[in-house]
C-alpha cells in the first residue's frame, strides 16, 4: 500500500486482514510505503495483533524502486474511506 498514514486511508483495516489471514494459515505479508501522523499508531496495532513481523513499513525513500517492488506483488490495495 502506498498512501499517507492518515485515517481515511483506512491502512487499520488491511493490518486486521493481515491478521485474520494468518489466523487462517495463510502466509501473507503487507507492504506500505509512506508516512503520515498514524504510523506509529499503526507501528503499534501491528504489535498488538501480533503482525509485525508480517507488516513492513518502508517510508518515502522508496519512489525509485517503486516499480520493481509493485512487479512484484500478487495483490495490490489502496483503501479510503
């Protein structure tokens, strides 16, 4: 996910997807890219969901490897409420 750490991009609910999938079994990892004022809240939820490991927050510095990181992904989001 690539978006400002903000509410409306609702970057909340895809970590709690993250981690009804894992409950499930699956192996699923989340991207976000960005920064904002909710990434710590957001550092902290997956702390205590127990996701953290799953849930890589990279900030801004990665605009130039955007597109090989977007290649290789196999889902792509970007909510807003």
């Amino acid at each position: 996910m690539t978006a400002m750490h903000t509410e409306q991009k609702a970057h909340d609910t895809l970590i709690h997807a993250v981690q009804r999938l894992a409950e499930r079994g699956l192996n699923v990892e989340l991207v976000v890219t960005g920064n904002g004022p909710l990434e710590q809240d957001l550092r902290e939820l997956t702390e205590k969901l127990e996701v953290a490991v799953r849930i890589y927050f990279l900030g801004l510095h990665v605009r130039p490897l955007l597109y090989d990181l977007l290649v290789r992904l196999e889902v792509l989001s970007m909510p807003s409420s």
